[in-house]
C-alpha cells in the first residue's frame, strides 16, 4: 500500500512540474553509440521509431580539434552518402565510389559533424576507418551485420 501511495506522489508531482514548467520532450529520445571500440571522441547517433527510409541514416559526430592544415579520411564497409552538418571551410573534399571520403581543413576546426545516409535501401553503411592527420582513430570498428 505505501508503494502505491508514494508512486502515485511522484506521478502527480511530476505532473504538477510538467504543467509549470511548461516541459515536454521536443522529438523522441536519441540512441547513440560509440562506433570505433577504443575512443569517446567519435560518437553515433540515431533517432527510433523512424520511417524505415530513415532507419539507414545516422548521425555521426567527432569531438577534436583540427590543426589547421588537418585531414580526414572516412572509410566505410557500404556505399554511402554524407551530409555535413558544420558551416566549415574545407579545402578540399575527395571521395573513392561511396566507401571513402577525405576533408582538408585550411585552418584550425573545433569538432566534425555529419549524416550517413545509405546509398543502397536496407543497408546500413557502418564506419570502418576514421583517419585524421595519417593516424587511425577506429582500429576496432563496431561494424554489427544481421545473419
């Protein structure tokens, strides 16, 4: 009995701060991961619930400093699209088919963000390779294939 008195309390508060604070959640929650085993610095992230054309799609962000004169090499184990999410300066974008992309910065950046987007429906593109200023960053990748 005391456990539904107390769980009732905490409904109704939460409830009660809720109408206050005019508070609700603005999208669903985020699922993120770390795709490369080893580093905190490159993290994933996806929304569920999705349309299932967006459930090959995914965010990726990479927290660093970039020297000026830095690059990066992108390397995945599927086709894929990418969308940059930073108002950065690049010197130059390379890409192999699909499955590499390279960025050159000019000057010093303060973080990498993008979208990987699947260039085939069904297939997630997972990150293989994450090279920035010729040193590896995801020696171990999470790369998680349906059998």
């Amino acid at each position: 009995m005391a456990k539904i008195v107390v769980i009732t309390f905490l409904i109704v508060l939460c409830l009660l701060l809720e109408v206050q604070c005019d508070w609700s959640p603005l999208s669903s929650p985020y699922v993120s991961d770390y795709p490369c085993t080893g580093t905190n610095s490159i993290f994933s992230f996806f929304e569920p619930g999705v349309s299932s054309k967006a459930k090959t799609r995914y965010s990726v962000s990479i927290n660093l400093i970039f020297p000026a004169n830095s690059s990066i090499q992108i390397s995945f184990d599927s086709e894929a699209y990418i969308t940059l999410l930073d108002d950065k300066r690049y010197s130059r974008v390379t890409m192999e088919p699909g499955v590499v992309f390279g960025f050159y910065y000019f000057a010093q950046e303060t973080g990498f963000n993008f979208v990987v987007t699947s260039f085939v429906p069904g297939i997630v593109p997972y990150i293989t390779s994450v090279i920035i200023n010729n040193e590896e960053y995801c020696q171990y990748p999470n790369v998680v294939r349906a059998i």
